[in-house]
C-alpha cells in the first residue's frame, strides 16, 4: 500500500516512524517532511494547503490512503478534496474540523448536548467583552474564536491582562481568527490529554497523555506548543475516562452527525479534572504534537490499521492493543522559544542515539544544510522520547538522550513528567 501523510513535525515523523512499521506499508511518502522524516520516508514539496495540488499528487503517485497530521490543512478542506477525488483519506471534513476551527461552535455544540464545560459567552464587538470582563472578575480566560497556532488563549489574572488580550486579538493580532472572541469561566485541576479515533459512528479510546505547554522549569513562563508529555496520563482513571467518553465525547460525536456533518478522525480531547469529574477544556481535530510521539511509541504498527478502519468506518470490529508501559517525550526548542529564535544553527550528536521501541528522535524542526549537517530550522526542534515498562524508566532514558546531544542553541526542560514522578 502506498500512504501519504501530510504535515512536517514531531507528530508526522512519529505517524510515519509507527506506520512504516506496519507490514501492509510498502510506500511512505511525507509532504514536506523534514529531516529526520526523510530518514524513514520519502519527503515531497507539495502545497498541502491546495485540495488540487494533493489529489493529483496522490494520483500520480498511486497513494492508496492518506494521513492528514496538522489541523491546517484539515480546516482548509483537504480531507473533502481528497474524499471528494475518491481517495480514503485519515481526518476529518473541514465541516467536522469547525471543533476546532471555532471555539464558540464546539462551546454551542457543548451547550446542545449538556456536555460539562466552562461557562462562556461569545463575543464579536470588543466592548461588550470588555464590559463581560469587568463583571465577572479574574481569573478569567480569554479565546480567540479562530485558529491561532496554539497562542490564542490568554488566562488572565488581572483584569488589565484580560482587557489587553481582548484588544490584541479583537484588534488583529491573529487576523481574522481574532475578529470573534470567547470568554471562559477559569477551570481549576489538573489537565489531560485523551485521544479517541471515530469513524461517525464508533468512538475507540487510543491514549492518553499529559502535555507541558508553559516553557520553564517548574510550569513557568509563557504557554508553547507543548514542550513535552508522557503517555499514558495518571489522572485517566477508568471512571475518569467513562465519565468523558459518557458526557462529553459520545454526545458531541452524535451531536456532530445528527447535524450532518459527522466527525471522522482523531478527537483530541482536552480536559480539566477535579475531584474525578472531567470537564472539557477544548477539542481538537488532530493528534497532539508532541503528545503523538508518546502514543506512537506505545503502539506501534497496529496505528495503520487502526487510522485506515476509521476512515472505512470499521472501528466497531477493531481493538487496541496495549502493553502496559509508558513513554515520554522532552522537546527540545531553540533559543529564545516561543518568543524570537535564529534559525540555521547546527545539531551535533544525533548519530550516536539509539534509535529502537525504546529509544526515538522525532524532529520537528530540522533540515540538512549543503554540507550535509543537520540544523535547526523550527521553534520546536526535537522530540527525544523514550519507552519503558515504568514512567521513570521511560524519563531515565529520554533524558540520557537528551544530555548526549551537541546543540548549544537549544534548550529543554527539566522537568517533564513531574507531576507523575514525584
Ligand atoms: P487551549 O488552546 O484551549 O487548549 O488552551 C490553552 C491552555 O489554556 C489550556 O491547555 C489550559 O491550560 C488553558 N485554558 C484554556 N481554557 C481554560 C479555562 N477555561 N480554564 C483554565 N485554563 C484554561
Ligand atoms: N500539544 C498541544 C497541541 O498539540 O495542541
């Protein structure tokens, strides 16, 4: 089988690492890829913004099945162009894409379906926020509407922050993703990450996984992408899981196909726990990155039959199989991370990793200059993740990586799987 898969970071080097595992593989190729993709793919420059550009490159190259990893091109309608061209395609339409394209559609499909969240109201002229502000009091969130890279939200705990982040995105920080704001209610426990793969009928728990977006040490600083996680995530009880798969996800996913646009893919389901009770932070259309390195080490080759009986609507006749381990990923970022960083500094120390189920680099960020040495070219440049039968196993090994390799333009925390840990 040829596949596909669409996208250039930790989480597309994972996907293809897992499913060039899988013996029904026989060409993998990863647009654009990166470095360390190319090391188990092929990479090919296409647009993956352009319905036209992906289908005809997919006829070309006789691709059976397509993966779609970033929530871009999902909610650029990639997955319809490629469905609408006759190609079984992994994701979601770009009408199912709106849970995550649109926070205050996820929160009116919440509300439709009595789904616990934080209470909200939607706003699209910047004084009626800034007087919902001044009424409710801090902490209180504030949410771009639109898509924003992972920065449009802005926990505030002062009402001047609150009312600096409603001019900024009202005011065009992030264009139109800006234009709409939503302002939530502050959620206080402890944060999860759930993966559940759904064909729009069937709902299948795959992983779950906790995530560490601020950039310091200690959870400080500004929020990033994620600068590491560990799978699976302590706080997913079993009655904490059932709990979110009872009140949260299976509502939403019927709620999604009654209204015709049923959601085929990987929900990302973040939540807030406290005291045993989930309550749903956001969802998300997409694997986490780097949440999706951790979960791909867990399972493996297993994921391609899994990710191609979504897209056929066979998830009732699947199973996931488990071992009973853990993993965990530290990013490593440039410099200056999230803020400004240079690019084109050079990543020594890499060839003498282990590379084995135990023991993996994901690059995020990376390319081979001229000479052939590799740099970084990404905020987020590497995802080292280790494997083990303990969580600390897991952590001794990522780390022992970590401190074998030469790049004195990046950093990483130290700290990550703390909360696990300790
Ligand atoms: P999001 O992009 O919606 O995941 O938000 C980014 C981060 O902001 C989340 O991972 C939470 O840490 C935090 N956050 C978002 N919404 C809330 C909320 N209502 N209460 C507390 N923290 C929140
Ligand atoms: N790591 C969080 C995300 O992928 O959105």
């Amino acid at each position: 089988m040829n596949i596909l898969i669409l996208g250039g970071g930790g989480r597309e080097h994972a996907l293809a690492w897992a499913i060039k595992q899988n013996p029904k593989c026989d060409r993998l190729i990863v647009a654009p890829g990166n470095a360390g993709i190319a090391l188990v793919a092929e990479c090919a420059d296409i647009d993956i913004l352009d319905g036209a550009a992906v289908v005809d490159f997919a006829a070309e190259n006789a691709v059976d099945f397509v993966v779609i990893g970033p929530e871009g091109p999902l909610a650029a309608g990639i997955a319809d162009a490629c469905r609408a061209a006759g190609l079984s395609v992994f994701g979601p339409s770009a009408a199912a894409a709106r849970l995550e394209s649109s926070k205050s559609f996820t929160k009116a499909i919440c509300d439709a379906c009595d789904a616990p969240t934080a209470a909200y109201a939607h706003f699209s002229h910047a004084d009626d926020a800034r007087d919902y502000v001044r009424t409710q009091g801090v902490p209180i969130v504030i949410k771009a509407d639109g898509l924003a890279a992972g920065k449009g939200v802005v926990v505030a705990m002062t009402e001047a922050e609150a009312l600096d982040a409603i001019d900024d995105m009202m005011g065009g920080q992030f264009g139109d993703a800006g234009a709409e704001v939503v302002i939530e209610e502050f959620m206080d426990g402890e944060e999860a990450s759930f993966f559940v793969l759904c064909d729009g009928k069937t709902v299948l728990p795959i992983g779950t996984a906790q995530d560490h977006k601020r950039v310091g040490d200690g959870d400080t600083g500004p929020n990033t992408g994620g600068m590491g996680a560990y799978a699976p995530a302590p706080v997913m009880t079993e009655a904490v899981t059932q709990k979110a798969l009872d009140r949260i996800v299976r509502p939403t996913m019927a709620a999604m196909a009654a209204r015709g646009t049923p959601f085929t893919g990987v929900l990302f389901v973040g939540l807030m726990i406290k005291n045993g009770e989930p309550r749903l932070v956001e969802f998300n259309v997409r694997f986490g990155d780097p949440e999706c390195q951790g979960l791909m080490m867990r399972l493996g080759g297993q994921i391609l039959d899994l990710l191609q009986a979504c897209a056929e609507g066979r998830l009732d006749a699947q199973q996931v199989h488990w071992a009973d381990d853990h993993a965990l990923t530290v990013v490593i970022a440039a410099n200056g991370y999230p803020g400004d960083y240079a690019k084109g500094s050079r990543i020594d120390g890499l060839h003498d990793l282990p590379e084995d189920s135990f023991h993996m680099t994901f690059h995020a960020g990376t390319t081979t200059d001229d000479d052939g040495h590799l740099v970084a070219t990404g905020g987020r440049v590497l995802g080292i993740t280790g494997r083990g039968a303990t969580l600390a196993e897991a952590h001794a090994r990522a780390y022992a990586m970590v401190d074998a390799i030469d790049w004195p333009d990046g950093f990483c925390r130290r700290d990550i799987g703390w909360r696990a840990l300790t």
